[in-house]
C-alpha cells in the first residue's frame, strides 16, 4: 500500500473514533454540505509551507457534516469531514512549481442551541471545536533552477464558532459561521530534494504553534433528516 494510504488510513481511523464517542446513542438530526472559504493568507492543513501562501484562491473545497441535536437539553453537537486535493502553478523567485495537495481534515463541534432568538425565525448555535488535520503536499520545479520540494503536517486545531441558521423550508436551511479565536498545535515536515545535501540537511521542521492560522467562513446547506416537531425544544 502507498504510504499516501496509510497516511489517510490511520487519520479516517482517528477521525471516525472520536466521531463515535460524540454520536453515542444519538440519532444524527441533519446532514449539511458546506463551501469552504479562507479568509487568511494560509490555511489548514499548510501553515508553513511557503508555496502554499501565494495561491490566491478562496474557494479551499467542499465538506459534509452531520449534526446532532437533543430537543430537551437543547444542545448541538456536529462532526464534519473533508478531503481536498489539487494540482497548481505557482511561480515563486522566477521559478514555477506544479504543486500537489492533498488534505484531510474532521471538525468537532458541541455547544449551545439558542433557539428563534432574532425575530423568532433565525437559530444560533455557540460551538466550541477541535479540529484534526493532516496535510501532503509536493512541489516540481518544471521552469527554473530549483529541487523538488515535500511537506507533511498535521496537528489539532482548538476553536470557537458560532453558526446562524436561516430556514428556508420545512427541512432544508442555510448555515453561516466562522471560525475565529483560534489556537492549533501540530508538526511540520519539509524534505528538499538537493543532491549535493546529506538527507540529514535536506529535512527541516518540527514542533508548530499558531494563534489564527486558519481564518474561515463557510456557508452550508442543510437538511433534517426528520420532520420538525422532532427537533422542537421541549419545554
């Protein structure tokens, strides 16, 4: 098996375990499909890889999420999964790159449902996260003087995210959050392929902390999966 395999392997394995613990004996109240948009300079899943910063586009994927949500204790718990990968040009010190990417990442969300509390129509849900993620990526001089270049991260990402949800029928609504005060923790790995190096001298990384390194606002379809009187708050 490719080590790419195994990689994705061990984190699905890693991001269903948890997602186990937080749906036990819970039934999943909604499914959701969001659009991803970065609103910082880098991203999950890339914060040092230095290629990564000059790609200018916003739009970073598509994920699903399920959420949960207990009518008499009225809160919220929501597991979101993603996978993302590309090929792209990108030029940096007259030298272009075609790059890789490949990315994995599951979101935990458990918090407070406030429910119909602006004009009696629109839901608020204060939800604090942890976030996995795991990022491969590969870089390919094809114009210019340089040596191909590898990097792997990945870490946990501790959050705040406030949701609002806008219905827009009996089951389906529009989701809006963003993801601010922010903390992660991961390791970073980068092998540059120079011959005249020792493979010693080609890797550098390690240890990374960062506060707001992932600056994201996604906005989500959703859909209940059972009629509304199901998920009523109950007084």
């Amino acid at each position: 098996m490719k080590k790419r395999n195994w990689q994705l392997y061990g984190f699905l394995c890693c991001a269903l375990f948890c997602g186990s613990l937080l749906t036990a004996q819970e039934t999943f109240d909604a499914i959701k499909i969001y659009g991803d948009f970065y609103l910082g300079k880098t991203s999950r899943g890339e914060p040092n890889l230095y290629l990564g910063r000059f790609d200018q586009q916003k739009l970073k994927g598509i994920t699903v999420a399920y959420q949960i949500v207990n009518p008499e204790k009225k809160y919220s718990k929501e597991l979101e999964l993603g996978l993302w990968t590309q090929t792209r040009n990108v030029t940096f010190d007259s030298v272009t790159y075609a790059i890789k990417d490949f990315e994995a990442a599951a979101r935990f969300e458990w918090g407070v449902r406030l429910e119909k509390k602006l004009f009696n129509y629109i839901i608020f849900t204060l939800n604090p996260a942890i976030d996995l993620y795991f990022y491969d990526g590969d870089a390919q001089p094809i114009s210019g003087l340089d040596f191909p270049v590898s990097s792997i991260s990945g870490g946990m990402m501790l959050s705040f995210i406030p949701h609002i949800e806008i219905p827009l029928g009996e089951r389906l609504f529009l989701d809006l959050n963003i993801n601010f005060i922010n903390i992660s923790f991961g390791l970073d790995f980068q092998r540059k392929f120079n011959p005249a190096w020792t493979e010693r001298q080609q890797k550098t990384g390690g240890f990374d902390f960062d506060t707001q390194g992932e600056r994201s606002f996604q906005i989500g379809l959703g859909y209940k999966l059972f009629p509304p009187k199901n998920n009523a708050p109950q007084d």
